[in-house]
C-alpha cells in the first residue's frame, strides 16, 4: 500500500532530519551518512508512527470482513500503541515476554475466536511460531533486512493453512 505523507508529515519529517544533522554536527561526529545509517532509526520510527491510522483502518476492515490479522512491527512503541487501540480483541508478542507469555499469546490467536489480531515485534515473532488462523498480515513497519520480513510472512502461510494469505507492506512515498 503507497501512501502519501500531508504537509505537516513532511514538515515534521524534514526537521526530524534537521535535528538529527544539527545534532551530529555539535558531537562532531565524523564519517559519511551512508556510515551512520543505522543512526536514522529515529526517521524509521517516524514513518512507523505515521502508519498507524493506516494499520488501524485496514485491520478494522478485515476484522469486520470475519478475518483474523497479523500486524508486524519494528517498533515497540508502535507494537504498544496499537495493542491498546485493540485491546481485548488482540495478543502481542515482542521480546521483553518470557517464553511462556509468547506461546500463551500464539496459542490464543490459533484457537480462541474472539482473539482477531496478532501484533507481534518482527524479530520476536517473525520466527519459529505457526499462526496459520491469520488471512492477512499487515506490516505496518518492516526492518532492513528483507530475510526477516520474509521469515514473518512465511508465519501464517505454513502447513495447515488451508486459506489464501493477503500480505500488504505499507509505504509513505
């Protein structure tokens, strides 16, 4: 899904780079951008943010169409917001749970019919667990690396899955 960022989004993007450069500026950090790309977290996370309407909307959509849903997050921040925005209707799985609270998590997607969504950190859930009960995933933010977003797909397209999976990636463009 391509979305367009408003003006206030770029607004509030231009000077989150703005911000970053003045800052790396004043600690004298040296070396090129393409170096210190892993320091442009914070404008991942931004976008992260701005997609969240957006996730909520589509996952709305597909709840009210009778479907079960996947979110994937990067961020915890992101992963928090939308598990309060769907409270009762959802699990969450990320990487401060114990092994226990995740698997209680899967487990209740995969078997308890009131449970509609899955929201789990895509290093954390992205690996190792079956949600095949899921129609559709929604990465509402992906990470760099596109083994791992392709590991969290594979989540709910596995043995057993006896459905057609829709899996929609969400860009600002």
């Amino acid at each position: 899904m391509y979305y367009d960022l408003d003006k206030k989004g770029w607004a509030e993007y231009e000077a989150l780079w703005d911000e970053y450069l003045e800052k790396r500026r004043l600690e004298g950090k040296k070396g090129t951008l393409q170096r210190d790309l892993v320091e442009l977290i914070l404008l991942r996370k931004f976008i992260a943010m701005q997609a969240i309407p957006k996730t909520i909307e589509m996952v709305e959509n597909f709840i009210d169409m009778g479907r079960k849903v996947i979110i994937f997050t990067s961020f915890t921040e992101e992963l928090e917001v939308l598990a309060a925005h769907f409270g009762k209707l959802c699990v969450k799985h990320n990487g401060p749970m114990t092994s226990k609270q995740k698997q209680n998590s899967v487990d209740a997607f995969q078997g308890n019919d009131k449970i509609k969504v899955f929201i789990g950190n895509i290093r954390s859930a992205g690996i190792a667990i079956t949600l095949t009960e899921a129609t559709v995933e929604v990465f509402n933010s992906f990470e760099w690396v596109s083994g791992w977003n392709e590991q969290a797909e594979d989540r709910s397209y596995r043995i057993g899955q006896r459905n057609d999976v829709n899996i929609y990636y969400q860009l600002f463009v």
